[in-house]
C-alpha cells in the first residue's frame, strides 16, 4: 500500500507495531512455557536426589571414597597443623582422575576435621 496521507503512515505505523507487539506476545508465551516445562524438570531432579535412597547413595559414596583415598595411619606429629596433616595423610594415595588433593580436602574438610581433632587428642594422651 501507497502511503498518500498523515492518516494512511498512522495507521501504517500502527499496524507495524501491533505485528511487532503480537511477535514479541508469542516469544514471551514460548518463554514462560519453556519456564514451567524446566522449573518441572528442576522439581524432579530435587525430588530425586532427596529420596532416602539417593541420599544413602551418597553417603556410602561419600564413606568408600574417604576411606579409599585417606589413610589414618598417618597420626597427627607434635605442633602438626590440620592443613600439613591433610596433605601428608591424602597426598600418600591415589585420587580419582580430575581430582586434585586441594580439591579432596575442601569437599571432606568435615570428615577430615574431625579425624585430625581425634588424632591430636590421642596424641595428648
């Protein structure tokens, strides 16, 4: 269509931006459909990992792989602080591939915490 009046590039205008409006009206409803369709996956995987069972899964996991790649033989030496403890008593075995030993002692700070905080009381008596 021929633009010929003030009247016909209004309403050219208005046609242009209403095509735009209804475009940008289905990109959001594919959007907010997309949303709810991950926000269900979310809820599913959350729902998984929570079950008694995923959660015993993880803890043997987590117990076999400790005792797997630490050895508390190593007992805590006089003024030994955690961090060289942890490096002495990890560094001794294997890891699996891709993890590093800083990585292993941050992820089983906790476990090792607690087994340094035994053996320096042992080693105080």
């Amino acid at each position: 269509m021929e633009i010929k009046t003030c009247e016909q590039y209004v309403l050219a205008q208005l046609f242009d931006q209403q095509d735009e409006n209804d475009m940008l009206n289905r990109e959001l409803k594919y959007r907010d459909e997309r949303i709810d369709e991950l926000t269900g996956q979310i809820d599913a995987i959350q729902a998984a990992h929570g079950s008694a069972m995923q959660q015993a899964v993880r803890k043997a996991g987590r117990d076999a792989l400790m005792s797997h790649c630490t050895g508390y033989a190593c007992e805590v030496t006089d003024g030994e602080t955690f961090e060289d403890w942890c490096l002495e008593n990890v560094r001794k075995y294997y890891l699996p591939e891709g993890i590093s030993v800083l990585a292993f002692i941050k992820e089983f700070e906790p476990e090792l915490r607690a087994e340094y905080d035994k053996q320096t009381a042992e080693a105080r008596e």
